[in-house]
C-alpha cells in the first residue's frame, strides 16, 4: 500500500515558502508548467463528472435486471459500458463513483492534514521535549507498514467508509506531520519571529500569526499529494472487501467484479472503466502536487 | 561505528516491544471479542462460553494476558487458528515461504530496473527521454496494484492464454523433476512480480533520478573529471555513490510499500503467502491468523529499516557516530 | 613559447531560451613557469573562461576560439582519450576545496590517489601512498590525515589538500579558480604564501582566478582584468599596480574595494549599479553606464586593447587612455 508520494528530494531541509507574486503567482506558474496545466484540466474534469454526473445519470442500486439474460452484458447502446452481475448499469456506477471516491479522498485528507500539521508545528515551535516525545509517536506510526495496520483496525471496527476515513487517516498523517516539523523549524529561525519575540507577541499568537502561514504553501501542496494516496487507499481497501457495500465506490465495484470472476471471464467492461478513473483521478492530483512541489521548492525545480 | 550500531540496536528492541504492545491492544482490546464470533453460529450455553474463555484465556485480567502472550510467541505459540482448527504457526511460516519468493525476486528487480532507469534519465536530462519516463512514473505510480495484476491476468492469461491465471503451481501437477518444479514455479511468478514491479518501481526511478541530477551539479563531478577518470569512473564512483544516499533511505519506506502491494498482489493471483493469509482471515474474521500476519509484517518493515538505518551509516561517512 | 595560449576565445551558452555570451573575444597567454592573475567581479565570465580552457563546460556550452593551445596541443580539437590523458598531467584544476571540491564519501588520501594512479596505472600501492603522503606534507599536512574524509578537515586544510591534489603529477599548467574565497583572512594568508612557494620552487605555471585583487597583486607576475566577458586590461603586475597605477577606470575602482593600510578612513568604497545583462550587452564600451569618467564616446564606441604609453606589455581598453591624460585620482 503506497503512501502519499515520496518527497522526491527526501531532504528535511525547508521550503522558503516564498513565491513571486503571492497566491496568484503559484497558480500563474501552475498554470504555465505543463504538467500542471494538464493536472489542473484533470481535476476540473473529474470534479465536473463527480457533481453532474449524480445530476444527470444517478445509479439506482435497486435497479436489478428483470431476468437472467439482463446481467453481466456486455456494452451495448442501452448500456453504453455493459452490465454488472446484478444486471445494474455500469456507466452509471462508475459515474457515480466519481463522488463516492473523491469524497473519502477529501474528508480523509482533511483529517490527515489537520492532525498531521497540529503535530508538525507543535513539535516544531516547542522543540525539546514535547519535540522528541511526539516525533517517537510519529516515527513509530511510519514504521507500522499501513496496509496491514488499515486492514486489522477495519476487521475489527466494522465496513464503513467512516472507518475507512479514519484507518487511511491513521495512517498518512505521520509523514504530513513529518514534512510541516521541518518546515516549521525552518520558519521559526526565522528574523521575524525573533522580532515578534521581543516585541512581545505571544507564543500562541507567533504560532497563529506566523508559523501557521509559513507552513501553509508546503501543506497545500502536501496535502494535494495526500488526496491522491487516499483515494488509491480507499480504492484498495474497499477492492479487499472493507468497504461499505451500499456505497458505489470505484473500489466496491471492482471488488464486485473480482469476487464475481470478471477478471478470469473475460468482463473487461465490469473492470477496466473503474480502474482507469482511479488512475485518471490519483494521476491528476498527482501531477498538480508535483508541480506545486516544484514551484514551491527552488530546489526541487532546479533537479527537474 | 559499534556504538552506532549499538544504539540502533537499542532503539530496534524498543520499537518491537512497541510493535508488540500495539498488536496486543488491536486485537485483545478492541470490540469484537473472539468467543463471541465463535460463538455466534454455534449456540452455546453460558458454561460452554466460558470454558471457552478460559481456553483462550480470556477470563485473566489483561497485563498477565499480555504476559501470557508474549511467553507463547517467543515459545514460537502463536495461538490456535479458527477456521483452520490448527496451530497457527506452521501455517504463517509456510506462507512466509511463498511470500519471501515472491517478495525477493520482484524487490531486487525495482531497486536495480529502478535505479538504472533513474540513472539513464538523469544522463539524457532535459530529452524527451526523460520527460517521458518522468510522466511514465507519475502515471505507473497511480496505478492500483490490484488493478495492474487484474489487468496482467486478461491480457496475458485470459486473452492471449501464454501464463497461467492464478496460484503459484499447477492444480495436482505432477513434477517428474526438480527443474520442472522450478520452471512451472517460474510461470507462476512471472505476472505477479510484474505487478509488484511496475507501481513501485516509480519511487525508485523519480528518486534515484533527482538524486543524481543534484549531484551532477557539485563541484566535486566536476574535479573528477578535471582529473581525467574515465567518463564511467565519473559516473558511478562519484556520482551514483553519492546519489545512492536518497535511495537508501527510500527503501526503508519501501518496505512498509511493499508490504501492501504483496497483500494486494497475492489477493488478486491467489498467490498462497501472508498477503491471502491476512486478506482470507480477514473474511473469516480468524483473528489469530490475522494477529500473527500483522505482527510479521510489522516486525519486518521495522527489520528492514534497521537493516536500512546501518546501510546508510556504511555509505555515508557524514552520518554522526553518536 | 608561450605554454597556454588563447585568441579570440568565446563561449555562449542557453540560459531560459537566451543565448548568453559569458566570454566575448578573450586573448590569454600563460609563458612556462609564469604566474598570471584574472581579476574581476562574480559573474564577469573568469570562471567560465577557465573552464572553457580545460574543456569542463556542460553540454550545451558552445566554444570558439582562433587559438587554444597547450604547448602543442590544440585544446580545441583533441580528441577525448588524448584530452583525459593531458588531463592532471600538464593541466590541472584548483577549485574551491573548502566548498565541495572533494567527494564527501571518499577519503582525502584516496581522492589524490585516484589521480595518481589514472595516470600511472602500473604503480604500486605502497609507492602511491608514499607519494600522497609526501604530497600533504608539502602542503603542511600531516601524512595520516590522508585517511581522513573531508568533513573532518577544516576549510583551509581542504584547501591545501585540494593543491596538493593538484599537483601529484606534476602537472604544466596548474589553474585555480577562487583559491581563497570562502576562508577567512588569516588561512588566506597561509594559502596565498604556500601558493607563491610552490610555484617558485617547482617553477610551475599558473591562472589564478580571484575577484580579489590584492591577492593577486600580491602573487602574480601577470594580471588580466575582466569584466563583462572582455578583458579591459592585462600587463605586468608592477606596471599595473606600480607607479601611476591601473589605467583602466573599472581597474582602478577595483582596487578601491579593498582596504589599503595606509589608505585612512575612506579608503574603500564600492562601484555603483550592477554588472551588464550578457544576454543583451550595452553598446559601445562594456563599463560606460558605470564609469565615472564617461565620455560621449563611450558609449557608442567599443574601445580596442591598446598599449599604456610609457609601458613595456600594459594593455588597457579604454578611450580615455593615449587621448587626454586620465585625470589623477
């Protein structure tokens, strides 16, 4: 099971955090790489599929086929991508998908980065102690393989993609917490935060103030690299059979397709179409978060 | 350097113990009480249920339970299979055989393929070469390892029917001699340490690759050549030395990787080792089974990255000795 | 016969989709036994000079030259065994060592071993050793600290060690590129007279590369001024820096950067504005924007290298030289 993609450089050394022109500027530069121009189209595309596709083509779990002859059909003009074992189209499944898939992506990395950057600053900002205890927790999380962790936490909880929000969160925060301590350290060395010191700005108020928007580019950029591994992660998860089995996502339909012998029959249509709108989808947000990567670190643009 | 060493040692035994620790707590702490799975289809009366318990020891409290357990496993007891109705050790040390087979062969081939490419792609820099396999590996890397052995099977068994479709020997084959054995073991293993191959290699390729760029820029390439060493002297005694450094270190995040893709691979080919161990326990709910593979594959991820931690210490003489 | 000679050298290289001319029409001569300077500020193209000159460019860098010989060699046109064979042996390199000149994961001794042994295949490991030891001591370096990696060295011993480097096989030529930049002034000093030692005592031929030119006032016989990929002027370093002083504007401004001992309070100061883009370089002389005693003709005229009236080999390219005296400071 493949985290978020290793940091290319695998230097803890920082990120100046410094872009030309601000906000605007990133999104000019990502804009103008091309490998982030094609991620951003990719993006947009699945986004526009995950919202307009429920609109407009909505799956009906129920809609089992009449007779035996309605299942596992291959694509015809009634059914532009065939039929599943239950008769149900498949266009639609993989369609709707789209949303099932890029909500756990979201919410799970949401609480990776929420965690991952409260424990990467305070670790980073208190140093010492606090530092030393917190980063052992870290380093033992990123030492238990996640794959294994995420099954055993799933088995015993119960199906639900609750759980598995919680399991692929568990699991990829340490190295998001990792990437923000080093950061924060950098930050803090800072001028800035030594006059902020003297002039008498509390330590709550520097970490707000200071700390917390110097971190922020690296995780945006972090946390896009996060999406992508989560979304491979559900999909996983949910293809072993810990998914929830009233949710269509891709993972749950591929997890369908195996366990009804598609592979070995021949079902190309029940398989592939799944299967390519992950890659499609962990593709796109990887490329936008190698190239914010790129622009936000000088270093890493000066190796591409 | 023995201090070095040493000290790691100690960190290493502190982290099993941890490992140790945690795997208990999964599985003897959380809900899901295994009596009462066993129990469930069976209707037992309250005595039998306890009888059960105490077998299991269920009915002590819990540190002498931790006790207990640790006693057994390093007893080699790693408890009584459910579903099997078996020891469970015999059955994870077999599947720890396929599995290291499987496991052996295909890490070799990403981190020699993987680095390799990284090197080739970082000597045609700026080609189309390069830009390609780099596109390459971000595409590679976002292919579910699952999906990737789905695929291998249609397109090479199913539909062109050159490789067998799953397991890693002939359903009843009879073996004449060893070499068929071995041949019919071969073909067995030849799509899945494809599909572990080809997702992770992509680690390897962008990070040996990026690695050397930054190292060709050093002044020190540059002394080298000036010295007049043979342009593959250059490369590989002062390039690739040091661009090995960044490697290292990956692969002791590789292990935790590789890990998931063996589950993932051996779920799909039907491979016998841990990775269908823990997928089927997991189905059957047979918590031993499944205590016993997660407990293996944490202490090997740890192991390895031990194993890792000395590697980069011998290659990197910067690395402080305290 | 001249060891090193060099006419018309140009390179031009890609940066960002601009082509950029770093060195533009550059004549050099280093003689057998000779010391020569080449001063100027970073970016000025004296770095990218020497580099072109040893053929150590990266792809992409395009080189011409009229002339570009070592001894006999045409360093323009030698084919690659020839040239990796002359390498080390009649030409060699001193690059920052305090930096990362060395490979930080090998040790000192086997860096300068390599070099030996490339060019005397047939050597054995005792006398190898031996010579690497001998080597380090010339430098004043102990011996044993050949097994050392060169994090544990200090910068000014890296720096020693990377002229002993330099100098185990006895190369022609020998071209040091900052030799003392990045050290602080005292190891500056020791490396500054362990360089003027070694050359008269082994009577080697030297390009010493510094943006400091009291350093090579002090070691040089020759200097060269560059500035903007043009040298503006050369000569010897005693009609250079003796009596009137430099012709040149941009030379003696130079100068004025370091502090003078006797010079009182005000003697430094610094030049104004900024060095020229070389993707697009001004018209006229390279310097006019800068120069204080800027003429109208500056500016549309470039001025040839011409002879320092009253000078033996005092070269400068300026308009103000051999018309109207330059005023005195």
């Amino acid at each position: 099971m493949t985290g978020p993609m290793i940091n290319s450089s695998l230097d803890a050394a920082p990120v100046t955090g410094h872009v030309a022109g601000g906000w605007r500027g990133v999104l000019r530069q990502l804009v103008a790489d091309r490998m982030g121009r094609v991620g951003l189209v990719m993006v947009a595309a699945v986004v526009l599929v995950a919202v307009a596709g429920p609109l407009l083509a909505p799956y009906d779990r129920t809609a089992v086929a009449a007779s035996r002859t309605g299942i596992l059909q291959s694509p015809s003009a009634a059914h532009w991508l065939g039929t599943d074992e239950l008769g149900r189209d498949i266009l639609r499944q993989v369609v709707a998908g789209t949303s099932v898939s890029l909500e756990i992506g979201l919410i799970a990395t949401f609480i990776t980065v929420l965690i991952g950057t409260t424990v990467g600053v305070l670790a980073g900002w208190f140093t010492g102690f606090v530092d030393a205890v917190l980063m052992r927790i870290t380093d033992f999380f990123l030492v238990l393989p996640s794959l294994p962790l995420m099954i055993a936490l799933g088995a015993i909880i119960g199906q639900s993609l609750t759980m598995i929000v919680f399991v692929i969160a568990l699991t990829s925060w340490p190295s998001t917490a990792r990437i923000v301590r080093s950061q924060a350290l950098a930050v803090r060395e800072r001028e800035v935060v030594a006059r902020a010191k003297t002039v008498g700005l509390s330590s709550a108020g520097i970490l707000w103030r200071l700390i917390l928007p110097g971190v922020l580019a690296l995780v945006i950029a972090n946390a896009v690299l996060v999406i992508a591994g989560s979304i491979l992660a559900e999909a996983t998860l949910s293809f072993l059979g810990l998914g929830d089995p009233t949710r269509t996502s891709w993972g749950q339909i591929l997890h369908n397709a195996f366990v009804t012998g598609a592979v070995g029959n021949g079902y190309w249509w029940y398989f592939l179409p799944p299967g390519i709108g992950i890659v499609m989808v962990v593709l796109a947000f990887s490329l936008v978060g190698q190239s914010l990567e790129r622009i936000l670190d000088p270093r890493l643009a000066a190796a591409a | 350097m023995a201090q070095y060493v040493g000290r790691k040692l100690g960190y290493l035994v502190l982290t099993l113990a941890a490992v140790l620790a945690t795997n208990f707590t999964l599985f003897h702490l959380m809900p899901g009480d295994p009596v009462t799975h066993i129990a469930r289809g069976q209707h037992l009366d309250a005595d039998a249920i306890a009888r059960l318990r105490s077998f299991y020891g269920l009915d002590m409290p819990l540190p002498s339970q931790f006790i207990t357990y640790v006693a057994h496993l390093f007893r080699g007891d790693f408890g009584w299979s459910y579903t099997y109705q078996t020891s469970v050790g015999p059955i994870v040390a077999k599947a720890l055989g396929n599995t290291l087979i499987l496991v052996t062969i295909s890490t070799l081939l990403v981190i020699v393929l993987g680095v390799g490419i990284g090197v080739f792609a970082a000597s045609r820099r700026g080609t189309r070469t390069d830009g390609g396999l780099v596109i390459g590996s971000l595409v590679f890397w976002s292919l579910p390892t699952f999906w990737v052995g789905m695929l291998l099977i249609f397109v090479f068994a199913v539909t062109l029917g050159w490789l067998p479709i799953a397991g890693m020997f002939t359903a009843d084959a009879v073996y004449p001699t060893v070499f068929t054995k071995i041949a019919d073991l071969a073909r067995h293993l030849i799509l899945p340490t494809m599909a572990m191959v080809l997702v992770d290699i992509a680690q390897f390729v962008l990070i040996s690759r990026s690695s050397l760029l930054a190292v060709l820029s050093e002044d020190y390439m540059t002394t080298a050549r000036a010295k007049g060493l043979s342009p593959r002297r250059v490369l590989w005694r002062h390039g690739v030395r040091n661009a090995l450094l960044p490697v290292v270190t990956a692969t002791s995040l590789y292990a935790s990787a590789t890990v998931g893709g063996t589950i993932q691979v051996e779920t799909v080919f039907s491979w016998p080792g841990m990775g269908q161990l823990i997928y089927l326990s997991v189905i059957r709910r047979d918590y031993p089974i499944m205590e016993a593979c997660f407990l293996i594959f944490a202490v090997v991820v740890v192991l390895a990255n031990f194993a890792s931690d000395i590697a980069y210490r011998l290659l990197d003489p910067r690395v402080r000795l305290t | 016969m001249t060891l090193l000679r060099v006419r018309n050298l140009s390179v031009t290289y890609p940066t960002g989709g601009v082509m950029v001319r770093a060195v533009d029409g550059v004549d050099l001569d280093v003689n057998p036994g000779e010391v020569v300077g080449l001063a100027g500020e970073s970016g000025c193209g004296k770095s990218t000079l020497a580099l072109a000159v040893a053929r150590l460019l990266p792809r992409g860098a395009v080189v011409t030259a009229d002339e570009m010989s070592l001894d006999s060699t045409d360093l323009r046109t030698v084919a690659d065994d020839e040239l990796r064979s002359l390498r080390w042996r009649r030409l060699s390199l001193v690059f920052q060592g305090a930096m990362s000149g060395f490979n930080p994961v090998m040790r000192i001794g086997d860096q300068i071993a390599e070099a030996i042994r490339t060019h005397e295949p047939d050597s054995h490991r005792r006398e190898v050793a031996d010579r690497v030891g001998d080597l380090l001591g010339q430098v004043g370096i102990a011996p044993a600290r050949s097994e050392d990696f060169p994090h544990q060295m200090s910068g000014g011993m890296k720096q020693r060690a990377m002229i002993a480097m330099a100098l185990a096989c006895r190369p022609d030529l020998v071209i040091a590129d900052e030799p003392t930049t990045a050290l602080d002034v005292m190891t500056q000093a020791q490396i500054l007279d362990l360089i003027r030692r070694l050359a008269d005592e082994l009577g080697l031929a030297m390009l010493i590369i510094s943006h400091d030119l009291t350093v090579l006032a002090e070691l040089c016989d020759r200097v060269a001024v560059m500035y903007a990929g043009r040298i503006l002027e050369c000569g010897a370093a005693d009609e250079i820096f003796g009596l009137g002083g430099p012709a040149h504007p941009y030379t003696r401004r130079l100068l004025d950067c370091y502090p003078k001992l006797d010079g009182g309070q005000g003697s430094i100061s610094g030049i104004g504005g900024s060095p020229p883009d070389l993707a697009h370089p001004p018209s006229g002389c390279r310097f006019h924007d800068r120069c204080d005693q800027m003429v109208p003709r500056c500016s549309t005229d470039d001025p040839a290298l011409q002879m320092v009236a009253g000078s033996v080999s005092h070269l400068t390219a300026c308009h103000l030289v051999g018309a109207a005296e330059v005023a005195s400071r």
